[in-house]
C-alpha cells in the first residue's frame, strides 16, 4: 500500500486521471488550467474546479472577506490561463456546526464582490458539515470554439513572458491577488500566445508544466525575473530571486509568443494595459530541460514548487 | 454573533443566498435541485453539485467504490429531478495524506462507472489534503430550453406519486441506489409533470419543499405509501412508516401530475418502467398545509427530514 504523502500530488492526479481514463475525442480532461468541453454554437465550455482549505489555503484567523476572495480569484485565473470568459459557478462550503454565521457571510459577500467584477455569477452549491472551513468553487466559461490557450502549444524559439511581479505572495498576494480575467481573455484573443498558464504552483514548476505538455524545453534569464517587492522584503533562508521562482499563488500569466511576433505583441501590450508584462526567456528544443543563466552560469531547475500530499 | 448549527441548514443557506442576491432573468438560482443558466441553441444548462463527506454521508470503513458511486449518484438524481441529461462532471477530493492511493483509485472507480453508466463524464477536479475523506462533485447537464422541471410548477388537485419505495435507506441504498436518471428524463419529456424533486432530505421534507415552492398544500394517504422492507426490518423507536415518511437518501423522483392526465400517465409508465410508480396523495389549495390521512385521522405534519448543522 502506498499513500498520498509518498507519492506527491502530481503521481496522485496522474493514478486518478488513469483510472477516469481518456476524455473523449474533441474534449481537454485533466491536466490544463480548466477542461474544455464542446458547446452548441462557436463557443467551447469551461469547466474548473477549485479548492481552499483552512489550514493549507488560509489560516484560521484569515479575514473572511479575504477567504472568499481567494477562492473564487482562483476560478478566475484559472479561466485567464485559457482566454476564457467566466460565465457560472457553484460555491460548495464545508464548516464546523459552531461557525458564526456572520463569518460565513463575509465569506460569500468577499467570494460575491470578486465574482461579480468579472462578471461571474454564483447560482448555486452545496453546504454540509466538517471539522475545518473549505470552499469548492465550480466554474463555467466559454472561450471561442477552438481557441482555448492551452498549456501545450509552445514551441522551440517562442519567448516567454510572465505578467506583474513574483514571489512573497505569502506576504498578502495569496489572499488579495487580481486574477488576471482581462488580461487573460485579451491574450487569448490577440492571436499572439501559443501556450499559457497561471503561477499558481510557482514560476519554475509551472513553466515546467508548459515544457511537459509541450514537449519542450526553456531557459530563463535570472536578471529579467519581475522579482516582487514582497519577496525582497521577506526574510529568511530564500533569496528574494529564489522566491521568484519558487513560491506559489501569485496567480501572475505565464505564456509564450512566437519569436516573430514578440515585439509587435509587447507593443501592443502596453497600449491595452499598465501591468507590467516581461520577456524573461525563450523555449528551447533540449525536451524536458529547464536552465537558469545567471551571472553567466547555466543551472539546470528542478521543479520544485508546492506540491499538496508530500512534505516539503 | 449566531452559529450554524443554530440556524439549521435551511436558514444557512438562506442568508447566504441573500448575499449573493437575486440571479439573473432567466436563470434558475438556488433552490431548486439544479440551477438553470441559458445556453446557446435550443438547450438550458443545469449545474448542480454535491458534497459527501466522512462521518456524515459515508463512514470511515464505508468500503471505496460506494462512496465514490454515492457521491456520483446524487449529483445524477439532481439531474433526474429536474427531468435532465447528465454531460460533464468535476470532482474535487480531500484527502488526509496517509490515505491508501489504493482506497482512493476505488473511490474514483466507483465514481466513474456510475458516471459512465449515465453518460456523465469526469473531465477534471481539485485535490487538496484535509483531515477526512471528502468529495464533491460538480455536474453539468442540459435540457431542452424552458423544460427543466422544477418544484414550483404544483397546482391544487395535482395527483402526487413517487417511484420505488422509501425508507431505511441507511442499511445500504444510502450507498448503493440507482438514481433514477432515465425515468427523470422520460417524465420530463413526457409532459405529465408539473413539479419534482429527489427524495433526498425524506418524503416529508422534500414534499414540503414543492409546496413551499409552488405556494400550494397537500394531503397524502399513509396506507399508500409505498414503505420499503429495509424500512420494515430495521427496528428502533421509529415505525416502518415513520421511516419511509422520513429518512432520508431513497434518491426516488417524487412529482406531480395534473388530476386529468393521471391515469393516462400512470398507463404510459407502465408501458415504459418496470419500476413501481405509486399515487400516494394530492395537492391542495390550503398554502404551506402538510396532512397525512391514516386511519380516518387527519395528521399535520411537520418539515423534520435531515437538516444539517443542526442537532436533531
């Protein structure tokens, strides 16, 4: 027998989707930012799911407001990450009997505001009780037939870009972060991005998603990381350009440009947006590599962002 | 400040949908067994999710593939009830990290052969770890536009039926029912339903939750219940039809049927289901009134089918 511990999230989801087996011929299942599924008409459907849980996603003494926040934000940039419009969602809550009401309220009323800024409407869930406070929020959007971003589209001499600023999220970013729903859609309609997705395991681990998917390999300029100010002012063991590249949820857009288009695309970025939005490498041909050039030097990554299940 | 439990779960989820507020024309929010949303074409979507989660829907020896076929099974019977098609589905579990990757690939086994049973499929999910063994899952499906059947359409002198047999769901068909997807697609289709709902809180329960609905009373006629022999043979404080008017979980279709068209539809389900069928009372006009007619006595009887949250 083999637990959940010892083989770490990623091996988990990959024994799961075994046994769920493959989606049918036109459908994205497990292993993107949202399944995609056909609809009647020209659009593609949407579906996400995500969870926050007490303890692992917040704390217990998380501001409510912000709870709710987080866990709808997460939906949302999950949506980004495909060019997808957010269109429904359901909010499933787990909650010990002696939960204030009133917390729970502010809950849904900072779960509400988020969504309904990106025009997405809560019409339903489920309630049931449980040692520890979670919110599942299922989303449902739609992107043009054929035009979801998925993670497996990049290919050797693409630059990558990444939006904002990374790292320290664990400062106020996890719980207050913009999703990029915007950015995300407007990306997906340009024509110019070949593959994205969120930072929501970390820069390096999820650039390594890309690689994965795409078959192929990236290098990353160390000196051209967005490094945050949060993660400069943090302090501890990690340096703040360590924390760029390895700490999770700053829910930034990681995606990738075919090399002839990158100028007309950063271009045409900052006429359409004031987030910052940076080249910080380019996809190689060495499948499955991921290197850093720093300081002249070439280190080669390891993905080592968070991984629910396994201890760090 | 107020908690949960003493609210009840009928009030929890009334405030909390007074935070989300009124849904959009057209669409179906909370409180029916799906919402309905607008889609392209001809079809409405129906959302629907649930939660099972140890300790209350299942049992920490509850064997895997059950609880992955309960926790599928009611998110069918949602969409029976509302005389829909099951389509896509997501599951987010929760797992303590020293589960058995084994117990959890059955969870899912059991999960994805009921789905696959009903043309539903798993397309994705979260997982999360967490200190019990959760579920939930998110269903889409779809109906012809305008035809999702909801509690709301009772009207005074409907004939009231309900399928199968009801009661004393806890010695197994809590775990192991059929939901009763095709039976609540031919009903809707059928045209002969003005109203439905899944027995899932109980008979009582979920009567008065149609009537709330459709601002309507009803009368039902104890010696016609059809009370099921696990209600017969499990002993206790409570009668084998206390047990059938009661317990929860028998995932039948109870619905409503115009006084005209009643024998011609019980005619037509003959011809169709092997399943019983059974005319068990009628809608009246006394608003909010529920009476059970037994032995030449008339008794009202009161919403007490499971509640979550609070202590019964």
């Amino acid at each position: 027998m083999t637990t959940l511990r010892e083989l770490g999230e990623r091996e988990v989801i990959r024994r799961l989707a075994r046994v769920l087996g493959e989606p049918p011929e036109g459908v994205v299942g497990i292993g993107d930012d949202t399944a995609v599924i056909p609809m009647d008409g020209d659009r593609d459907g949407l579906l996400t799911s995500d969870a926050v849980v007490e303890g692992i996603h917040f704390l217990p003494d998380t501001e409510p407001l912000r709870i709710g926040h987080k866990a709808v934000g997460r939906v949302l940039s999950d949506f980004a990450a495909m060019g997808g419009v957010p269109a429904w969602a359901l909010v499933d809550v787990v909650a010990p009997a002696s939960t204030e009401m009133e917390r729970l309220e502010s809950v849904y009323l900072g779960a509400q505001r988020l969504a309904g800024a990106h025009g997405l409407r809560i019409v339903g869930g489920d309630t049931a009780g449980g040692p520890l406070l979670e919110l599942h929020v299922f989303g449902v959007g739609w992107v043009a037939a054929g035009k979801a971003v998925r993670r497996s589209g990049a290919r050797p001499g693409d630059r990558i870009f990444v939006t904002g600023s990374l790292g320290g999220s664990l400062a106020g970013k996890h719980l207050d972060f913009e999703p990029r729903v915007a950015e995300g859609r407007w990306l997906g309609e340009s024509g110019f991005v070949t593959a994205m997705i969120d930072v929501s395991d970390g820069l390096i681990a999820d650039l390594r998603h890309i690689i994965e998917e795409s078959h192929v390999g990236a290098e990353i300029l160390g000196e051209t990381i967005p490094v945050s100010d949060a993660a400069r002012s943090l302090t501890g063991r990690d340096s703040a350009l360590a924390r760029a590249l390895h700490d999770g949820e700053d829910f930034e857009l990681l995606f990738c440009v075919m090399p002839d288009q990158a100028g007309a695309f950063a271009d045409a970025w900052r006429k359409r947006f004031k987030l910052p939005c940076t080249e910080i490498g380019r996809v190689t041909e060495e499948r499955g590599r991921l290197t850093l050039l720093q300081c002249e030097r070439r280190l080669d990554l390891d993905a080592d962002g968070y991984e629910h299940f396994r201890s760090r």
